[in-house]
C-alpha cells in the first residue's frame, strides 16, 4: 500500500456521534463489558449504549405467558438501569435499550444502524472459551462497526488511554484499523505503537537448499526489511506531522507468534487489529484472517477488531451463514 501525501488519509470518516454498544448478556461478563464499554465511551467522547437481547424460548411451540414475559422485560430494564446508575458520569449520554429475540441478529442489526464499536466479554477462566471468539468473529462479519473484546477482570482505567498499539502490514485493511486507532488516540491523546513482523522469505523447498537459493533467500529478506521499515518510518513520520505521538517496531519472525509475544511485553490499554491483513488478498470470502482469529483468542488485553465498511446491502443474515441453528448462545438466560 502506497503512503498517501494526504496528512488526513488516516482519519477515519465515521461520525463522531457513532456510540459505544455494550453488550450486556446477563453473565457475569456483564461487569467488565459495563466498565470497559464506559471507559472507551469517555476515552473517544462518544455517547455509551447499554444493550440487551432477551432471547425467545427455546421451545417454539410453547405459547409465552403475557405477564411472565412483561415481568422479565421489567426486570431486564431494571438491570440495565442498575448498571447505568453505578457508573460514574461521562461526559456523553448513558442509555439503556432492551430487545428481544436472536441476540445476535438484534445486535447486529443495531450496531450496523450506527456505525458502533461493540463491546463483549471474554469468558471467565471455568467458562467455555470457544464461543466468545466466534461471536466476536460473527459480530464483525454482520456489522460495519467495530468490535471491542474485552478480557475478564477488566480493571477501570483513572486516566484516559495511554498507549494504543497497532499491528500493520500494509494492507488497505491494516490502514482501516490505523484509522480508527488515530481517531481514538487524537481524542484521548494516546500515543500509537504501530508494530510489524516481517515473516521469513519462503522458498520452495524440494531438498536442501543450494548455494545460490540460500544467497537468494538473504537477498529476498534483505528487501523485505527494508520495504517493510521504511513504510513503517515513513508512516510514522506522516502521523507525528499531524500532532500525534508515535513510535514503531518492525522486527522479524513468525506472524502470529511473535505479534502475540511483542504485544504482550509491550502491555498496551488497547491493541487495534484489522479483521484481514495481506492475505486476505488470497482469501475474499472469509470475514477474518488467521492472524486476527489468533490474535483474539490469545491476547489478554482489550482488543479492537476493525473491518473496512462495506454497503448494509451486502450484509447476510449472520444465521444464513452457519445454517438453521447458528453458533451456540454465550448468552446466559434472564431470570426474573
């Protein structure tokens, strides 16, 4: 990807008014979605939803009892306004909305709406994991927002961000998640950390190596090296000459797991990721690379997944895509 003369290519063109969605789903997620989906809403200046999807009987047979089902949305309400009254003021507006049936649809749909960063939890350490991953995954794939994953025991920050690091590599898809990460840091004056992993040139292998293909192999990540920094320096640079704070890594090695381990020495507030990198070049008809999907299984930081926006008409009904049942509900049933 060519760096643009444009000192505001990396603005990210969405309303300053799309909210923070925080998905509360009644388990005891619900805390760190609350306190994290509120501080990213101050951090960014942007007004913070409370949202729950109060799903429809398992059995679709059964005929729902009138009051029952009014008691429920009542206390559903209540919970919601509890959440909302512990918080501590925000300089934004604080909402609650309740829906009802297909959580995922409904949430879907509702972000989709407004152009919102989504908030979820990571599952505790006795929860099944599986099922966060793939929602974070499905709610990325069924919105032009962006998703936020918040790990278990979040602790509420007393200032705003601090640092925000980005993977990038290039990619127009690496350039959306710049964009969003320059748009929260300008509002809580972050500093960004924009980090790259150059991979090993690959040859074809039938055998060991000749002289000439090892030569050429150094040669081939010699070029890399220096593509790959120059961009990073260069990019850097067109961000310091727009008043941010900016610093950058480029180092050598695996993708994924050397991203999984600088991320993790350098300890961000927030790591930004783009849903596809440069091979979703090769991979048009998958919503995430393998790189983001590792990523979001493994980092134990709060992590922003951003996909470039595309036309609502494009978007599916996310159930149609995995068939008549879906993905197993991480949503833990309302009680009254």
């Amino acid at each position: 990807m060519a760096v643009s003369s444009n000192p505001h290519d990396f603005i990210l063109k969405a309303s300053a008014e799309s909210p923070v969605i925080a998905f509360v789903d009644g388990s005891r997620r619900s805390r760190d979605i609350v306190l994290a989906a509120a501080d990213f809403a101050r951090s960014s200046v942007r007004p913070l939803i409370l949202f729950h999807a109060m799903p429809e009987a398992s059995d679709l047979s059964a005929i729902p009892d009138p009051l029952a089902w009014t008691m429920r949305r009542q206390e559903a309400r209540r919970e919601l306004a509890r959440w909302r009254d512990m918080l501590p003021q925000l300089p934004q507006a604080v909402s609650v909305e309740l829906s009802e049936g297909d959580w995922l649809n409904a949430l879907g749909h509702r972000a989709c709406e407004a152009g919102a960063l989504t908030v979820i939890g990571s599952p505790h350490a006795d929860e099944y994991r599986e099922t966060t991953g793939q929602v974070a995954k499905l709610i990325a794939d069924s919105q032009l927002g962006s998703v936020l994953l918040v790990p278990s025991g979040y602790t509420p920050r007393e200032v705003m961000m601090r640092r925000i690091a980005v993977p990038v590599d290039g990619s127009n898809y690496a350039e959306a998640a710049l964009a969003e990460a320059v748009r929260l840091a300008r509002k809580s004056q972050a500093e960004l950390l924009l980090v790259h992993v150059v991979p090993d040139g690959a040859l074809t292998e039938f055998g060991p190596l000749a002289t000439g293909d090892i030569e050429l192999r150094k040669r081939l990540d010699q070029r890399n090296e220096q593509a790959a920094c120059g961009f990073m320096e260069s990019t850097r640079r067109r961000l310091i000459d727009q008043g941010l704070a900016a610093s950058i890594l480029c180092t050598k090695g695996d993708t994924r797991s050397t991203l999984l381990r600088v991320l993790g020495e350098l300890a961000p507030d927030l790591v930004v990721i783009s849903a596809k990198g440069q091979g979703g070049r090769h991979c048009s008809d998958l919503s995430i690379g393998g790189t983001a999907s590792y990523l979001l299984d493994h980092l134990d930081c709060p992590v922003m997944l951003v996909r470039p926006p595309r036309p609502i008409a494009g978007r599916a009904n996310v159930h149609s895509q995995l068939g008549a049942h879906g993905p197993r509900s991480p949503i833990a049933p309302h009680t009254a």
